[in-house]
C-alpha cells in the first residue's frame, strides 16, 4: 500500500532543516513558525478548469518546493509524516544550481 496523489494534490515528505550550532551548543528549531521544505513523493495528474479544459500539474515527483506554514494538511503514514494539498498552494520550487 502506497499514497497516491489525485487531482490537482501533491504529497511531500518534510525535509528536515539543520538545527544551528552556537560553538559547542546545539539550538534546535522548535515550534518555529518557518515555511516547511519537502520532497514531492507523488502529484495527480491534474483538474478539469470550466471553460479551460483540463490543467495538468506543474511540479513532478522529486522536485524540491517551499511549503506554506497554514494550508496542507499533515498526514502520517507507515511511520512517516507527510504534507497534502493542492499544487497551487505550493509557494516556491527549489532549483539546485549545476
């Protein structure tokens, strides 16, 4: 059994942020109010728009993105955690650089 994104959804996997070190003293980011950062692990395949026809989805699975703070829906399966919600909630894309 594996999730599988439909419509217009996207799933992310977290993708957990470094905690700061201040010499030998290790801070961790606790209950920050920063965007989250993830993986898309899976994307549908897009949404009937009236008077449009039908969208396909932008992003693909692998793409690394910014995530608001407040709008996808956490959701915990197998032991890990996860992000779902709609692409075009999806803030930015992270390019990595060649």
């Amino acid at each position: 059994m594996k999730l599988k994104a439909v419509y217009n959804a996207v799933i992310v996997k977290p993708v957990e942020l470094d905690e700061e070190h201040y010499g030998n003293i290790i801070v961790p980011d606790l209950g920050s109010e920063k965007n989250k950062m993830g993986e898309i692990v899976s994307v549908g395949p897009g949404n009937n728009m009236p008077g449009v026809g039908f969208v396909e989805t932008l992003f693909k699975v692998r793409d690394q993105v910014v995530l608001p703070t407040m709008g996808f829906t956490k959701f915990e399966f197998k032991g890990d955690e996860y992000f779902i919600g709609p692409e075009n909630q999806i803030l930015a894309l992270i390019e990595q650089e060649d």
